[in-house]
C-alpha cells in the first residue's frame, strides 16, 4: 500500500501544482511569459503520474485505481479545448474530486 500512496501523492502534487500555476497566470499574479513551457511541464506530468498511480493501484488497491480513473478523462481532452474561454479551467479541475475520493479510499 505504501508504493500507492507516494504514487497518488506525487501525482496529487503535480496536479495541485499545475492548478496553483494555471490559476496565478490566469489572475494575472503571475507573469509566465518567460517560461511559458512549466504549465505545459506540470500538465505533462500530472497526467504521467495519474496514470502511474492509476496502474499501482490496480495492483495493490484496486478501488483507488478505478477511483481516479476518470481523472485522466479530463486531462486528455484539455489539448483540445484550447486555453482560451471557461472550458479549459473547467476541464482541469473536474479531476479534484477524483483525487479526493482516492486518497480517501487509500486512507479507508
């Protein structure tokens, strides 16, 4: 179980990191025109480190796979929403409540 949890954990990071850069830049806190390429980055990663948890899970802790599955349903469709408008921030946060009723199932 414990390869399971460092799994979710580090994806949880990467993702809530992505999140915390996507919303500085878009109120404007921060400027990241100079390294544009870290979202993309995070994102990239985040998506990595959810299917890297998704599949420890299903060896140790099914539910916490099946759980966060739907995670990476969003994370795929985002490159073709595009940045602009409501649905690219709508897209990366549906994953949330996925990570939390997995962590939840983890810790259960």
């Amino acid at each position: 179980m414990v390869i399971v949890a460092v799994a979710l954990a580090v994806a949880s990071v990467s993702y809530a990191a992505s999140i915390a850069l996507g919303i500085l830049v878009a109120t404007r806190r921060v400027d990241s025109s100079g390294f544009h390429w870290l979202h993309h980055a995070l994102y990239v990663s985040t998506f990595v480190l959810a299917a890297a948890a998704i599949v420890a899970a299903w060896w140790r802790h099914p539910l916490v796979g099946w759980l966060l599955l739907p995670a990476v349903v969003p994370f795929a469709s985002i490159p073709f929403l595009g940045t602009r408008g409501a649905r690219h921030p709508i897209a990366g946060l549906v994953p949330a409540p996925f990570y939390v009723l997995a962590a939840i199932a983890l810790l259960s």
